[in-house]
C-alpha cells in the first residue's frame, strides 16, 4: 500500500509516519490501583502496531512479517532514500518488580 501511495502524482506522493516507535508513559509512571490487597499496576503500552516495538524491537504484522525491514525496504526506494545501516540489536533487560510504597 505504501508503494502506491508515493506512486501517486507521478511519484510525489507522500505519508506521514504517525508512529515509528512505540513507547510506554513516560517510564511506566502510570500509577496502580489495589483490590483486595492486591497491588495492579497500570502498565499501558503505546505501541500501536509501530515497525519499532515498545521494546526497541522490530514490530510484526499479522502474518509475522518485519514492519520495520518492510518499511525501510521501500523508503530507500524512494529517490532521496540514501542507505543507512540498521544498528545491531542491543539484548533486552528485564527489570525485577517493585514493590509499592508505603503511604
């Protein structure tokens, strides 16, 4: 779809990216809630099918295909495509609970 697009106009279409990466609220600040004794953090995610994951992570479609090597493949057909390189994946961290504050 992207393709035709910017093959509008003789070639001068264009798109606007809404979301190239997803993210989270502002390092997961987003407050909890308790039930029961229970502690639930509210843990949204603002991912949005982005082709960067919330992760730093390629995103996937629905048939598992990489969003972002799709996306990239066709903006360095694009005549100021240029080339750049893809960074090497950085291994991901787990980070262990917190336990919630006392009032």
């Amino acid at each position: 779809r992207l393709r035709r697009v910017l093959a509008v106009n003789g070639g001068t279409g264009s798109v606007s990216l809404y979301m190239a990466h997803g993210g989270t609220s502002f390092g997961w600040w987003a407050g909890a809630n308790t039930a029961d004794g229970m502690y639930l953090p509210d843990t949204p995610s603002y991912d949005y099918g982005a082709p960067i994951g919330e992760g730093g992570g390629h995103g996937l479609d629905e048939a598992g295909g990489d969003k972002y090597a799709a996306l990239q493949s066709v903006l360095l057909e694009a005549p100021s495509g240029g080339g750049s390189s893809v960074p090497s994946s950085s291994p991901s961290a787990s980070r262990p609970p917190s336990p919630p504050a006392e009032p």
